[in-house]
C-alpha cells in the first residue's frame, strides 16, 4: 500500500477538500499570515484519542498514509500538517529562519485543531519523523503541553553533513546569503531498502531538495541543546531508530535516551534498517511497536 502522490495533486488541481476517500484536507493561518495545509484522517468510531503527525525534511503529509491506516483508525484520528516549505504549503521550499519559528507554527496549528476539531492535548500522541521528531521534541520542551506521549522516529538530534567545520560554513553562508538554501546529499537508496518506496519515492514531485541555511544550523544547534535538556522532558516515549543511518547519528539518539526524565520510556533500534524506518522493508516491525504504545497510553483514555 504505497503513497500514490497523484491522489494528492490531484484534490489541489481540482480545488478538493479530499486528498482520498478516507482522508479531509484544510489550510489555517500561521503567526506570520501563511495559510499552511493540513489533513485529518478521522476516526472510524466517535473517539477522543488523536495522533498528530509531523514528517522529515523535504517531505510531506501525504506520506503518511499508509501508517495511518497500519496504526488503525477505529477509534482515533490522525492529524498532519505539510510544515512551511514543504509539499502543499507555501513558503521557499525547505525554508525557515528557524526551528523556533516552526514550532510556533506547531502551536498555532494545535490551538486551530482543538478549535475546528475539538482536539484535547491530554487525549493526544504526538508522533514525528527525523527533523519531525526533533520539532516534537522542542515543542514539548519548551511549551510542556500536557500530551499523552511521544513517538519519535529517527529523530534528528545530531544531523550527519559530511562537512567539517559545518557550522562555521553554514554562518558564513548566512551571513553573505541570509536566504540560502544547501539541496540535500540524501537518495532515496540510503533512507530505506524497500524498492517500491524507493521509486514512490523519487517520483514523488511534492518532495523537495533544498534545506535553508539558516534552518539546517538551527536543526544542529537544537539538537544539542534538546540533548542537554533531556532531563526536563517527561512524556512517556518511544524512540524507533535505525541502525544503519546514513542521515542521523544513533549515538546522539542513545544519549537522549539516556538522558531523558520520562518515567516511561522505550528504546528499540532496528540493526539492519536505514533512515527511514515507517518506510522500510520490514515497517511492519517498528509500526506494530507504536500501536502498542499508543494502545499503553491511551488505556483508560474512553
């Protein structure tokens, strides 16, 4: 069951509010006037619980389809926003001055959910992907919502560049070019093993290649930071890292577990697996992990 990136730009061409049959889309306005796009995948039953869902650099909500449906929709939504810059939301693509920037769009989108969809934090898991997992992260650390937990997959806490002295390069790059933009090293053959992903994944057209300067030194600089703060964080979480992962380090991921002042934490790293790890050939591992810690801590929830 894998994306069909058509589908998508097919409900844009039209003026649709349905990506699929089974999935509402929507736009809400962000602090600076962007109107950024969302979608909802609803529950199959009357239900509280809901997942908010927040994707990788370069990609997009769509991607998340068939997690979606593998986590299961029979008692929960699932929510998910294109960030800006990326798939169906406007701004440069892959750009933001900062992480901050973004997780305050973070918060205006979860005050627009619990406005036009009833959203209740305490009923809710947030769950991210690589640099979708690190704005998760921030925001739980710096806005402490009350959520029910977190589920970060691959999370960015320590991107790999292969450049020495990045940082330096990357302020000297902002400081001659404050709107530059560097196009990702990364193929789709070094982030899963699945062949079917690998080619849904390059014809994807919504996936873009370029990151801003100025985002990519904020991701470097949060990580290390959120590592610091770890202690402070206390959601139940659950890391699903991969082994083999050409795009994050896994020893920064173990220091945040480690390090992290959730009571209830897991976590699993998949030996042979590469970056993306709700997309790889043997997903059904790492997914089937999730939904029993969603069905942990939503027990009792209804």
């Amino acid at each position: 069951m894998n994306y069909d990136p058509s589908k998508d730009l097919g409900a844009a061409s039209a003026g649709g509010s349905m990506a699929d049959s089974t999935t509402q889309t929507c736009e809400f306005e962000t602090w600076d006037g962007l109107r950024l796009f969302h979608r909802t995948w609803p529950s199959l039953k009357p239900a509280r619980k809901a997942v908010v869902l927040f994707h990788g650099g370069h990609e997009h909500s769509g991607r998340f389809h068939e997690l979606v449906e593998r986590l299961g929709r029979e008692e929960t939504t699932y929510f998910a926003w294109d960030a800006r810059g990326h798939g169906r939301s406007p701004g440069p693509r892959g750009y933001a001055r900062s992480l901050h920037d973004v997780t305050h769009d973070v918060d205006l989108f979860l005050q627009h959910l619990s406005k036009s969809h009833n959203l209740s934090l305490s009923d809710t898991v947030f769950l991210g992907h690589s640099v979708g997992s690190l704005t998760t992260v921030a925001y739980v650390r710096d806005y402490q919502p009350k959520i029910r937990g977190l589920i970060l997959g691959s999370p960015a806490l320590h991107v790999r560049t292969y450049v020495p002295f990045d940082r330096l390069l990357l302020q000297l790059l902002i400081r001659f070019k404050p709107e530059g933009k560097i196009n990702s090293y990364v193929v789709s053959s070094v982030l899963t093993h699945d062949p079917e992903e690998i080619i849904s994944r390059n014809h994807d057209p919504l996936i873009a290649r370029p990151i801003g300067a100025k985002m990519l030194l904020s991701v470097l600089e949060e990580g290390q930071r959120l590592i610091r703060e770890a202690p402070e964080i206390r959601v139940p979480t659950l890391i699903l890292s991969a082994g083999v992962d050409w795009v994050v380090h896994l020893p920064a991921e173990k220091q945040f577990f480690n390090r992290l002042g959730a009571s209830k934490k897991e976590m699993v790293v998949y030996p042979e697996f590469f970056h993306e790890v709700f997309h790889e050939k043997d997903r059904q591992q790492p997914i089937a992990k999730a939904r029993a810690f969603l069905d942990s801590v939503f027990q009792g929830s209804e």
